[in-house]
C-alpha cells in the first residue's frame, strides 16, 4: 500500500499540480482547434475531459469544416462562370472598363491602318 503521507510530499504537490495545469492547458487548445475547424467545441471538449491525448490528436487529424466549404463555395462560383461563359481576364465584361462600341470602331481603324 501507498503510505498517505507521501501524498504530502512537496515534490507530490508540485508534479501533481503541474499536472492539473497541463491537463487544463490541454483541454482549452483541443476546444480552440475544434471550434478553429468548425466542429462542435463542446463535444470535443468533454472528449479532451474524458481521453485528453486521443481526442487532442482525433481533433488534429479531422478536417477543416470551414476550409472544406470555402472551396465548395469557389467551385460553385468557377462553375457558374463557366456557365455563363464569362472570362477572367476578359476586362470588357467589367462595367468599370467597357468602352463604347464608337471607340472600338475608332481604335480597330487605327490599328488597321
């Protein structure tokens, strides 16, 4: 059996302590990195609570919910482009820089002759 006693012990109360706090430390950057990726941060939490090591590298490994729905988001664009035919190097769509059709005519003599 394990004398009570050594529980007194300061090196027991200093490892121990620091123990709690990496533990602690632990569970609020499994949160954070689940709530960063777009996942449910309390569920994980409770996992970092219950299996502190398994869910920090189960939350490392999971795939970012954000990330993954910003390049949905941009193929859907890209799609629609290319559905509309639309280019994007073609400045002449662009209100900004889109000429009257009597300066293209002008600028097509100029250069032809």
């Amino acid at each position: 059996m394990i004398d009570p006693s050594l529980l007194a012990l300061p090196i027991v109360q200093v490892f121990g302590g620091l123990g709690l706090v990496l533990w602690i430390a632990q569970l609020l950057f499994t949160i954070s990195i689940a709530q960063a990726k777009g996942l449910n941060w309390f569920l994980w939490g409770l996992g970092a609570l219950l299996f502190p090591l398994l869910a920090f590298l189960a939350v490392l490994g999971m795939p970012d919910r954000k990330q993954r729905l910003l390049i949905r988001l941009m193929g859907e664009q890209l799609q629609s482009i290319k559905e509309t035919g639309v280019r994007l190097h073609d400045r002449s769509s662009h209100p900004k820089f889109s000429r009257p059709a009597a300066e293209d005519a002008a600028l097509e003599q100029a250069i032809s002759s």
